[in-house]
C-alpha cells in the first residue's frame, strides 16, 4: 500500500517537498470496518486550508500522516454495515492506495448508474456545492443575470449550467486560458472572458452591460471587488471559496469597494456545502435527470498515479484542470 503523507506544511505555495510518498502493510479490517481499494480520489483546493496548522472549521492535516479526502474504490475485505467485497462505495478517506473505512463512513454507490467517477463531481460534493450555493444560498431567480469565477472548474462550470437549465437571463463566466473561455462558451455560457486578459471588473462590465443580479464567488480578490461594483441593487453574492488567496502570504488587497453593499443593499453571504445535505436527493434526481437528457456536461481531468497526487494538487492551483481534478489509483 503507498499513501501520501504530508511531510512539512507549506508557507506560501506548495512544493513536492511537503510530500512523502510512504509505502505501508494493506491493512485488515477489524469490527464495523472494510477494507478499500481506492480507485479515484479527489484533489480539491479545501485541502490546502487543511495543511496549515490554523483552526478552521476542518481539522488541519497532521504530520508525518496521510492526507485525507474524497475517495471511491471497491471492498476487498471485511463486511459491515451493509456493506461487503464487491461493492463500490465512496468515502473520505483517499491519498492512499487501500484505505481502512468504518462502514459507517462509507456510502454504497451504483457503478452501473453513472460513471464512478461522477459521485466525486458532478454528482457528488462539488455539483452539490454549485447546486446548493446557487439555488439556495444566493436564491437565483428565472431571467437573472449570474456571474461565476473560477468557471471552468468542477463547481463553476456547474454554476453555469444550473443557473442556464433553471431559467437565468444571462450568465457569465471567467477563467484563465483561451481554452476554457471557448469550452464556457459551447457549455452554454452567455458570454466568458479569460481573467488575465485586461481588469476583471472592465471586462465583467462589458458582458454585463445591465449588471449582475447572482454572483458566485470561487476566487475572491479582484474577482469579488468587480462584482460587487457590477451588481445591481438586491444582488445576492454565494461566496463559496477564495482561491486567489488560499496560498497568500499577506492579506488580499481586494475587494475595495465594500461599502457599496450598503447602497445597493446586497447579500453577501458565505456557505459551506456541508450544511446542505438535506437537498442531496433533490440534486441528484434534478442533475442526473439533465445528464440523462443530454442536457447538461462536465469535464474531468484525470492524472495517474498515487504518486502523482501531490503534482495533480498543485496542478488544480495552478488552473491546469477543466473541470473536476481527480487521480485514478
Ligand atoms: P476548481 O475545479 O475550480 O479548480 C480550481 C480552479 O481555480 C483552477 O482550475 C483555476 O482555474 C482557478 N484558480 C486558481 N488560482 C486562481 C486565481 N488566483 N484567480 C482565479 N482563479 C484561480 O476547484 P473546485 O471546483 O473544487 O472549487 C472551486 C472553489 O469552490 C474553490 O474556491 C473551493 O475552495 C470552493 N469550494 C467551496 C466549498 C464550500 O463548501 N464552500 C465546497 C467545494 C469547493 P483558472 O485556470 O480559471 O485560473
């Protein structure tokens, strides 16, 4: 068994050296446990947070231990809970090859319902985020203007599509290559625009020459300082994440422009997908039925390799992914 452990917390950006890849004994299951083959796990930009030693409402990665994160893989031994080898199941506990789950922690899935790998995206923890974020949090209305960054990503790019299948006016997109920018635009995005190519709140203006009613907030920063400059009053902001500052060594510079959520009177609330378990079933039904129809995509970028986990991490920071980022074990 090879597992990767976090070896030294970064300061700043991560580097390979904060890393170890640690080869263990396949462990055996004991009472209410089985044993799991990962197959894929996932990489998210959370798991950063999780490597400083800061109390955040995750408990930080300990040392000289394997990571931790959404996994799926099949049971090779051990039976509990309802749960037996053979099964599929999806689970918290990835950054290794064999992983050693309470049965409690470990929820059966169908691989004949959709492609496994859909339970750690689309359909899993990062569609429920753009779903509930979306829907819930930020209250999006029929024929509203949206805006979402990070929008080529594994929830932005379901942001979009949701708010288009439920009936948004407009939405718009921003991300950081050409590349993404053309793939927004043929997954329906009224209009999309690549961040590096002039002020963000210049080219938010352009492609929403009414403003913004819903924005979605992936990357903060300039990102949050232009929407807010660009929403209409009663404007709802979802804040889910900070990318843009999640590897900072000094506090952002931006948003400037706070005060004009008073005129306006704008909701700018935070959120964290845990605490909307309870609309699981309904996502599900509501994104599998527009999987179903051909009526919503998604895009996955798989990297090999348990070794490889440490560079397909850093490579979601970076932007090198379209869509939700996953190693394949
Ligand atoms: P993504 O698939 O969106 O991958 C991260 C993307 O962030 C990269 O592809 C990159 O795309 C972009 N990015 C990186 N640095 C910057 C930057 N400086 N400025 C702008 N964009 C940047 O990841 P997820 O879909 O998993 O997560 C998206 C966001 O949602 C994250 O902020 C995450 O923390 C948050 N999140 C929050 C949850 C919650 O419960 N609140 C749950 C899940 C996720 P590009 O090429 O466009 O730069």
């Amino acid at each position: 068994n090879r597992e990767i452990h976090l070896a030294s917390r970064p300061q700043g950006w991560p580097t390979a050296e904060n890393f170890r890849l640690v080869t263990t004994e396949v462990p055996t299951p004991g009472p209410g446990q089985v044993v799991v083959r990962n197959r894929f796990m996932s990489v998210d930009p959370y798991m950063r947070g999780r490597m400083n030693d800061v109390k955040s409402y995750v408990p930080p990665f300990a040392l000289d231990a394997p990571l931790d994160g959404g996994a799926i893989g099949e049971v090779v031994a051990g039976e509990a809970g309802g749960v037996k080898p053979g099964d599929t199941v999806l689970h918290g506990l990835g950054w290794r090859e064999y992983a050693l789950v309470d049965a409690k922690g470990a929820r059966k899935i169908d691989p004949d319902l959709a492609p496994v790998t859909a339970h750690l995206g689309v359909l899993g923890m990062t569609g429920l985020t753009a779903y509930a974020g979306l829907l819930d949090v930020a209250a999006m209305k029929p024929g509203e203007t949206v805006f979402v960054s990070g929008a080529a990503g594994a929830v932005g790019s379901m942001v979009g599509q949701i708010a288009k299948l439920r009936g948004a006016g407009r939405v718009i997109g921003s991300a950081g290559s050409a590349a993404k920018v053309e793939r927004l635009t043929a997954l329906g995005f009224d209009a999309a625009f690549d961040y590096h190519d002039g002020p963000v709140s210049k080219q938010l203006r352009a492609a929403a020459p009414d403003g913004v009613d819903v924005y979605f907030d992936n990357v903060g920063g300039d990102h949050l300082e232009a929407a807010i400059g660009a929403m209409n009053v009663h404007g709802r902001a979802a804040i889910c994440g900070m990318i843009a500052q999640y590897n900072a060594t000094e506090p952002p510079a931006a948003p400037r422009n706070l005060a004009l959520v008073i005129g306006k009177r704008l909701t700018l609330r935070g959120f964290l997908v845990s605490d909307h378990g309870h609309l699981r079933e309904q996502f599900v039904q509501e994104v599998a039925g527009w999987l179903r129809e051909g009526r919503l995509s998604y895009d996955e970028t798989i990297v090999d390799g348990i070794e490889q986990a440490p560079e397909a991490f850093l490579g979601l920071l970076r932007g090198e992914n379209l869509g939700k980022m996953l190693v394949r074990l």
